[in-house]
C-alpha cells in the first residue's frame, strides 16, 4: 500500500488531521488499535475553546457541534465558602468556550472520515515505524491477521501518550520534559442536569472538586485524589457525599444522579522537544500532556494538526518546506503557553499533601488575587478560552 501521509491514531488529532488533508485533495491513512466502538465511548474531554469550535465548524464537521454543544461565557471560582464568577467572554471581547463531548467530536469526525471512502483502519496490531529519516517512511501493522505495509511520504504520529511513534525515535534525538503530581483525579460521568449553569472549581481544604457536564441531562464531576488511589474505595454514596463536602454551599444542592461511568486519573506535564523527528511528525498528546485543569489537551492536539495541515499542504503545493521545519517550534511556542497555564491552575486549586501553613496562605493570596483583580481574572480568562500567540 501507498499513501501521502499515514497517520498513526484516529483520536482528535489524527482524524482531524485526516479530513483537513481531505478537504486539500491530499490522501491519508488512518490506522487505530482499538475498535470504531471503544473510541467512540472513551469519556475524556468536554471544554472546546473557540478556535477549536471555528476550525470544525469551517471544516464541515461542526453542524451537530453548533446545535448540541452548550456555549458558556464565564466560570465560577469557589473557596473560603464563596462562588466567585469569572465572566471570560466579557473579559475577552466576546470569547465563549462550548461544551461538547470529546466522545461526541471523535464520532462526529469518524462518520466524516467514513463519508470520504478514505482508509480508516480499525483494531490494527503490532504498527511499527521503518526509515523515518528516509524520503520514503514506512508503516508496518497487522490487520484482520495479515501483515501490510504502507509506504508513505511522511507519517503523522498521533497516537497518544501511550502509543508507538514517540518511543520509536532513537534515543538522544529527543529531549523529554516533565512534572508529575501527587494527585490524581476521580471522576464521574452521571445521568442528572448539571446542578449549576457554568463550570464549577472548588478549592477546599478537603482538596479540589470540579462540577462540569457533558450535555442538559449529563454531570461529570471530578474529585482530588491520591494519584494512586483505588476506585473500589469509593462506592457512589461516598463519592456523593465528598463532592457534597466539598461543591455545597449555604442555599444550593448538588443533584445527585445514577453514575454511569467512574475511574481515576492520574495528572502529569510533559513535552517532548522536538516535535519531529525526519518525516515523523508528532502531534498532540503523544508529544505532549497537560494536567485536565486548564482544559487545554484536546484543543492543543487540535492546533497541532492545524498548523501541521497547513504545513503539508504548502509543502504539496509548490515544494515549500518552510512552515514543516517550522512545525515543531510554532505548535512549542502554544504547547509551552498551555503548559503554564495548565500547571498553573492545578497548583493553585489543588491541596498538595505536604502543604504548609505558609503554601495554603500563598494559594488563598493568589485565589483572592483572581477573584477581585479584573486584569488577574483577564489573565485567566485569555488562556482558558485559548490565547493566541
Ligand atoms: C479525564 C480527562 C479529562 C480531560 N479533559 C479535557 C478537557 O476538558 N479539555 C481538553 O482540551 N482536554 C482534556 N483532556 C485531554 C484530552 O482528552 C487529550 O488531550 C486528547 O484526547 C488528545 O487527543 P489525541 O488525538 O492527541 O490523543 P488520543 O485521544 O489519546 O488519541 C490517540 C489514539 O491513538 C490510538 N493508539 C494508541 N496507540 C496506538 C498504536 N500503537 N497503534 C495505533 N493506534 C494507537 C489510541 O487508541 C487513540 O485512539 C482530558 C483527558 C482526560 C484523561
């Protein structure tokens, strides 16, 4: 087999990749371990920021997105037993985030993909990298029991954290970043409203809880846990109870719901630098991750395929290699922005388990500041709705 650019993971980075090299006329192909099912049922991200919304929308995969997604214009900051509202689109001249599915932005590009008869390849095993410096990259995989081989001009590696492009660069070639926690998240998908309108992030002395949804009639909410902590130690009543303890307010109650879905998370930053190796491009969470807080993952693996999208495009069109040599240092200018950001907002909301006195009155310090300062709620506001660069 023979393609243009063979794209390893069909997750947000590789199948939008897919279809924005399709709207150019430039062919592809997808190769995925898992099956079609498994990808479309992983429950992950929820928050699209506004470029993210503009470029599905413009590639014609954003219809059902405009008409479910749920568009939201501030969040709200709880500590010291007080909602404090942070108002980001009156603080960014208009800009909204819209909730919407990860789950439902990975169908939706799925059932694009499919519409154009171009290879998406479901349940492949064993993909394996060959000559990636060479001028002729291929891609070695099983798939329904029989070896292939595809050949391609350059390979997208989109795999995710835990997939095989990154570790198939030699070593030495790229230097890796990275900062672990001592907390994790537990998080739970539940069938009940949202019991408040906009995002709430609670730091309290018990640690962090977040409520968030996924749709009118779905929660998800997310508890700070140990990084390692067991998910059987927490049956429904207890996870009700601690977001209870740590959400509830005088005058307000959380609407508890049947959970459809639970597990913990751990939370790492990491990037590795750079994000190509020879005609291996990596892009999105297998080149880096950010801790969920400031809702940025996602979105930066959306960027990523953008910039790189447009990057071959030139690169087809009149033999321009500029803006691929480009690629890593335009996507590591964003990623290092969201990283900080990201980093940020986990470090201020979340009790670390070896706080101090003098840590837990910095953090207050910084809360208060976000809270009553309209250029520290702007600053905020600018990253979480997506900063351009
Ligand atoms: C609990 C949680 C909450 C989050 N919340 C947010 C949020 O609110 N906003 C946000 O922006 N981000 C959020 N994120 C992060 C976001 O989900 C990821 O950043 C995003 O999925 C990255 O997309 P991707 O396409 O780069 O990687 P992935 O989604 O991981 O896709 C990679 C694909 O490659 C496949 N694959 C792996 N190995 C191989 C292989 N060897 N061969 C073939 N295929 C392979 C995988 O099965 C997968 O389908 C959250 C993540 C978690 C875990």
């Amino acid at each position: 087999m023979r393609t243009r650019v063979g794209i390893v993971g069909a997750g947000p980075a590789g199948l939008t990749l897919a279809h924005l090299l399709h709207l150019e006329g430039i062919d592809s192909v997808v190769l995925e371990n898992r099956s079609r099912e498994y990808v479309e049922a992983r429950i992950r991200a929820g928050v699209l920021e506004q470029r993210t919304v503009d470029l599905l929308v413009g590639a014609g995969v954003g219809e059902r997105l405009l008409r479910e997604g749920i568009v939201h214009h501030g969040i709200e900051l709880q500590f010291g037993g007080e909602r404090h509202r942070v108002p980001l689109s009156e603080l960014t001249g208009g800009k909204t985030i819209v909730i919407y599915g990860q789950t439902e932005v990975v169908k939706d590009l799925i059932e694009a993909r499919l519409a154009t008869g171009r290879p998406l390849l479901f349940e492949v095993d064993d993909v394996r990298l060959e000559e990636v410096t060479s001028t002729r990259p291929r891609l070695r995989f099983r798939h329904e029991g029989r070896p292939q081989e595809l050949e391609c001009d350059l390979i997208a590696g989109c795999d995710g954290f835990h997939g095989v492009c990154r570790p198939s660069v030699p070593p030495g070639v790229l230097t890796a970043f990275s900062r672990e926690y001592a907390y994790g998240w537990l998080g739970i998908l539940a069938a009940v409203a949202p019991s408040s309108d906009e995002l709430v992030y609670s730091s309290h002395e018990r640690g962090f809880a977040l409520l968030s949804l996924r749709s009118p009639s779905l929660s998800r909410l997310y508890l700070q846990v140990r990084a390692d902590e067991d998910v059987a130690e927490w049956p429904d009543e207890r996870i009700w109870a601690e977001l209870h303890l740590r959400l509830g307010l005088p005058g307000w109650t959380l609407t508890e719901g049947p959970v459809l879905e639970k597990g913990v998370t751990g939370m790492r930053s990491y990037v590795v630098e750079p994000m190509r190796h020879g005609n291996l491009f990596l892009a999105g969470d297998a080149a880096h991750i950010v801790p969920p807080t400031g809702a940025k993952g996602l979105n930066l693996a959306i960027h990523d395929v953008r910039v790189l999208a447009n990057a071959i495009v030139r690169w087809y069109r009149s033999g321009d290699e500029s803006a691929l040599e480009r690629y890593s240092d335009e996507c590591l200018r964003h990623v290092w922005r969201a990283e900080h950001f990201s980093w940020w907002m986990t470090s201020m909301l979340h009790l670390p388990p070896d706080e101090d006195p003098f840590g837990l009155r910095l953090r207050l310090a910084q809360l208060h500041y976000v809270a009553t300062s309209r250029a520290a709620a702007t600053s905020l506001a600018e990253n979480y709705v997506g900063f351009e660069l």
